[in-house]
C-alpha cells in the first residue's frame, strides 16, 4: 500500500513537471509570434511567416533543451526569488545565442529579421517572469486574507524577514498591516508592501485607526529595558503582544512565522542571561555520588532534574515532604536513568536519620537547598526558622564531616545579609556555621546566595497570576518595594558552577542585574496576561514585618573579588566567625526546642545584628494554658481509654 501510494505521488509530480514544460513551451511559441506581429506592427509579410514557421520548431527545441540546465523546471513558483530571476535570464540568453547560431547558418532561412532576437527574448522574459510571479502574487493573497492582523514593531532586518515568511507561508496565521519604528525617516515607506505606519508617539493613533488583532515586537536585539518600554507603550490598549527569540536563540540567524511566541515575564528581567561553560560542571557531576536537601522544593527538584541530565553514578534526594518528593522522583523516574536514583523522606533536623542516610549512601557532594524561605510565617515562627534553617545545617554540616562528604555547598540567600528578618537573620546564622567548619574540615564547605527566583513555590509570580485571574486587585506591599530576579534554571546552574569552583569558606554571588520594582512587574504581569493596566486594580497593603525596600547581596563586612566564573562573584568575610558561636547556637537551639520567642528573637538580635522586627499584625496569639487540674484529668481519661485498647492497638499510638 506504501508502495502504491510513493509510487502515486510520482506519477503526479512526473505529471507536473510535463504540464509545466507544455506551459513554458507554449509561452515561447506565443512570445515568438508575438515579436514578428510587433516587429511588422501587425502586418506581417509572407516571406516572414515563413521564416517564423520554418524556424519555430528549432525555436522549441533549442529553448528546451537550453531551459533544463537552468532547473527552471524545477523551482517552485510560489516561491519566487532573485535567484529564479537570474537564471531564467541565463537561460534565455543563453538559448537567443544557439538560437541565433542555428537560424543564420545553412539550415536556416534566407532573411530572419534580427530585430526578432531581441523583442522575442524580452517578450519571453516577460511572460515567464510575469506567470511565476503572478503565481507568488495569488499565494501571497490567499495566505494573508484569513490571518490575524498584526503590527509590528520594529522595520529592521528581523521585520523585514518575519514578513516576508508571512507572505510567502500559505497556512500562516498572521496578516502584517503596518510597522511602528522609532526612526522617523522610516515613517510613510514601505516594506514588501506593508507601510511604516509611525513612531511609538503614534500608537494611539495607530491602534484605533487599524485595530491590530497582536502587536509583534520584531527586535531580537533589543534589551530587557528597551522590550519594557515598549510594553509601557501598548499598556493602556488590549492587544496581545508577541515577540522573537533573542539573538543567540535564532538557530543559523533564520527567522520565522513558527518562532513568534508570546512574551513572558522572563523577557523584561533587566539582565542578560548568563553563559557558563558546561565542561566543569559535568566534570564535577559525572559518576560521582550526589545528594540534594529539600529535593522536593523549588531550587532542590531543579537541582536534580540538572544533575540527572549529567549522569551521576547514584543521585539521593532527601526531603521531608513525601508529596513533593514523590513528584520529583516519579518525574526523573520517568526519564529511565541510568544511575541509582533513592527518594529518601526525612528531616535535617533529625541526627540520627541524617547520619544513617550518609552511611548508607556515602554522597561524595552535598546540595543544602532545605530551609524554610518565607519571611513573614518565619516572623510569626521564629523558633521553627531555627530549627529548620540554623539546627537543620548544623546537623547536616556535622555529619558531612563525620562521614567524609568532598563538598558541600549551602544554598543561602539575599535576605541574609544586613538581616532584618528571622528568616534572613536565620540564614545569616547557618552561613556563619558553614563558614566556621570551613576552617578546619577537610570537607569544602561553600555558599550560593541569590535572589527571588521566578515561578518558585510561594514567590510573588504566581501570587500575582492568581490575583489577575480572579481579577484582582493585585496587592503590593509599597510602592518602592524592589527585588533581585532571576530563572530557577539560572539559578540552580550559579550554585552547580560554584560546586565546580568551589573554594572553601567562599560565598558565592551572581551579578543580577538591577533590581526589579514589584509595582512594574505587577503591571506587566497584567499586561501579559492580556488586560489592559487599568482594567486590573493594583493595591498597596503596606510593607509586612522584616521586609526591606530593596535587598543586598553583599554584606558591610564582607569585601568582593572576581570569581573564576564570568558574572560570578566571591565573597568572604572581613572576620572570623565567633569562636564561641558553637555554644551559643547551641544556647538558641535550646530556646526555640522550648519554643521561648522572645529569647530566640533577642539572641539573633545579638548574634547577627537582626533590626528588632514588627510584631505582625496576623500573628495568630498563643492558645490558652490548660489548668494543671484539667491538664490531669485529660491525662487521667486518656489513660483509662488506652487502658482498654488492645496491646497491639496501643503501640505507636502517641509519637
């Protein structure tokens, strides 16, 4: 059956190629006649006629034979080019010449008016030329009738292909009625057909004069700022915006209808993406043993989905949260890999169960992403912060250690410098004891501190997506308020580049750019999401306990130094940590296992110099005491009613 229907489309190509060279043929018989009732305006004389008849058989011949080393049966006429231009008039010169040759030679007439020559080939040249293009002309018509209208914005060499592909491209979905570009001497020229419509000034104008369906952003080159700027200028108006792929990411420089995509927020973050060399990294993680805490969060299921791909000898994923690490597990799973792979549920805070997963497992490197992150629950928890974030390193720090762990590396984070937070001045802590047993361990102890990463568990995106899809208002805590931001892709390949580079006791940090107003990116995630800015309220809430205006990456006493990484920064401290502070952490673990707040909060006050934060204004109050005497009799009745289970229904019952 395959067979039969190869052979079908053979036959109808082999068809298609005899119809066209009939097609041609014809042309070159009419073009002939045509020259000698020109040549003799419209009276042609016998003795001419004759020449004509006798002469036109050599005419085909030679036109057919000359035709098919030029391929000008083979091209597509809907397709049309300079190309196809040049050698159509290489193969009517070429055939006028042996034509020529033929017709003045013995075999030939007595008089052949040589004026013929000449009008017959640029008749012919005509004709061919005028059918293939008419044919380009009728695709070009059909395929931008059904399309989406779009205007462009940008009249450069990307606009310029991008609509050219529109054109040409039968099925295409898009109908190109105008340019915008900020170069006035573009205003009221044209470009395949489609005018410059104006400058950016001229978008109101523009917009309800041509009602486009999208607006198509054509600047690969263009910045993040500049790209900003331009959503700014479409924002009062509901209309789609889409744009290309950036420079690096057009393959071969070739740009097409299929790359329009729509913009994301991920296109206005004001920094370049960051290339980094992937030899060291696969260096580091190929065959070697790996574990990742908190595999099941944002960074940590990141981290492993990266280190899966680099083909470790056995990957351990230690979470606390069965859900989220049977989802990364079931997703990498899926992959098929080829190296032992162990979904292992339990805490860093547990010693034992941290000191038995090491032996089993014996990791040679160790990513800490585990930590509690949210800065007001921490406010509100402040013991909890502490044993999460300082006791949760320490006991995984410590094992590391004991079982000769190569590296380990701590994910850390902005807010843990100059702390104004519990969850910054809690990070800050877990940095000092990393710092403090990279001074004498033979383990490499290091850290990653970044920014807000994009699309992360709890972070302000999807916060903001949830609010515009309930439409709003979309809730800011101040309208200063500015961040770090970067990719989760981004930011887990900073912390596999420090890994590689890793010096010990070494911070590192990556260049992000500018900070990002949480305000502009509210309005751009409203304009994204296809609402026009005052279609979806913005609020201001007022700014909530332990958060900053802005944040820092590099703390007072701390100094930078270029890393062995392009865009990639070490910090180190002026000073030692404390030689004391193995004491009073263990002095503040105490406080927060007895869930005494006030005390934990007065000694991160001390020990990091945390600014005394707000109480919060949702602070769930403490629940009342129970009196001794009904603490008691609750004892009392428990008791009696385990009394008369079954042994066996009683074990395990209270942990």
């Amino acid at each position: 059956m395959r067979d039969l229907h190869i052979s079908r489309r053979e036959l109808l190509l082999h068809l298609r190629r005899v119809l066209l060279l009939g097609f041609q043929l014809m042309l070159v018989m009419v073009a002939n006649r045509l020259a000698f009732t020109l040549r003799f305006d419209s009276d042609v004389p016998g003795w001419a006629l004759a020449a004509f008849w006798q002469m036109l058989p050599w005419l085909v011949a030679i036109r057919s034979l000359t035709f098919f080393p030029f391929r000008l049966y083979e091209g597509l006429w809907r397709y049309t080019s300079f190309y196809d231009l040049k050698a159509l008039i290489g193969g009517i010169a070429v055939s006028t010449v042996a034509f020529y040759t033929v017709a003045n030679s013995p075999i030939g007439p007595e008089t052949y008016p040589r004026s013929i020559y000449i009008i017959d080939a640029t008749l012919l040249l005509l004709m061919l030329g005028g059918a293939r293009m008419a044919r380009r002309v009728f695709v070009e018509y059909a395929a931008i009738r059904p399309g989406k209208r779009v205007l462009l914005f940008g009249a450069g060499d990307a606009a310029e292909r991008i609509v050219r592909d529109m054109k040409a491209t039968r099925d295409t979905p898009y109908q190109p009625i105008g340019f915008v570009d900020d170069d006035p001497d573009k205003v009221g020229r044209r470009m395949h057909g489609i005018p410059v419509l104006g400058t950016r000034k001229d978008v109101p104008w523009i917009l309800r004069q041509y009602r486009p369906d999208e607006v198509l952003i054509a600047i690969p080159s263009a910045t993040a700022s500049a790209v900003r700027e331009i959503v700014r200028v479409f924002a009062p108006f509901k209309v789609p915006i889409k744009t290309l792929p950036n420079l690096q990411d057009i393959i071969g420089g070739k740009i097409e209808v299929a790359q329009i995509r729509s913009l994301s927020l991920e296109d206005l973050l004001p920094r370049s993406p960051v290339g980094l060399d992937a030899e060291p990294v696969k260096r580091l993680i190929a065959g070697r043993r790996i574990m990742v805490t908190g595999a099941g969060g944002s960074i940590g299921s990141e981290l492993c989905r990266q280190i899966a791909r680099l083909k470790p000898a056995s990957l351990v994923m230690f979470e606390r949260y069965e859900n989220s690490l049977h989802e990364i597990w079931l997703e990498l799973n899926d992959g098929r890999p080829s190296f032992d792979m162990y979904a292992i549920v339990g805490d860093v805070t547990d010693e034992t169960r941290v000191g038995d997963v090491l032996l089993t497992y014996r990791p040679e490197i160790i990513f800490h992403a585990a930590a509690h992150k949210h800065v007001p629950l921490m406010q509100d928890n402040p013991c909890e912060a502490i044993k999460n974030n300082v006791r949760g390193t320490r006991v995984i720090a410590a094992a590391s250690e004991r079982s000769g762990v190569e590296r380990f590396i701590m994910i850390s984070t902005d807010k843990a410098v100059n702390p104004t937070s519990v969850m910054g001045a809690s990070k800050q802590l877990a940095e000092l004891l990393i710092q403090l047993h990279a001074e004498t361990s033979c383990t490499a102890f290091s850290i990653v501190r970044f920014g807000n990463v994009l699309g992360s568990n709890g972070s302000v995106v999807p916060r903001f997506m949830d609010q515009i899809k309930k439409g709003g208002p979309v809730t800011v805590t101040h309208p200063e308020m500015r961040r770090f931001f970067m990719l989760i892709p981004e930011a887990v390949q900073l912390v596999m580049h420090a890994a590689s580079h890793a010096e010990r006791g070494s911070t590192y940090v990556l260049d992000m750019g500018h900070q990002v107003k949480l305000v502009d990116m509210a309005y751009d995630m409203i304009r994204l999401s296809g609402f026009a800015s005052n279609e979806i309220k913005v609020e201001f809430t007022g700014l909530r306990p332990g958060e900053k205006l802005s944040e820092e990456l590099v703390g007072a006493d701390e100094e930078v130094s270029p890393g062995k990484v392009d865009k990639i920064q070490c910090v180190r401290r002026r000073y030692p940590p404390p030689a004391d502070l193995p004491d009073r952490v263990a002095d503040i673990e105490k406080e927060a296992a007895r869930g005494n707040s006030g005390a934990v909060v007065a000694m991160l006050i001390e020990l990091t110099g945390l600014s005394v934060p707000q109480q919060s204004r949702n602070a769930v109050p403490p629940p009342p005491r129970i009196p001794a005497a009904n603490v008691l009799v609750h004892h009392a009745s428990t008791h009696t009613r385990n009394a008369a289970l079954p042994r066996s229904s009683r074990r395990g019952h209270i942990r």
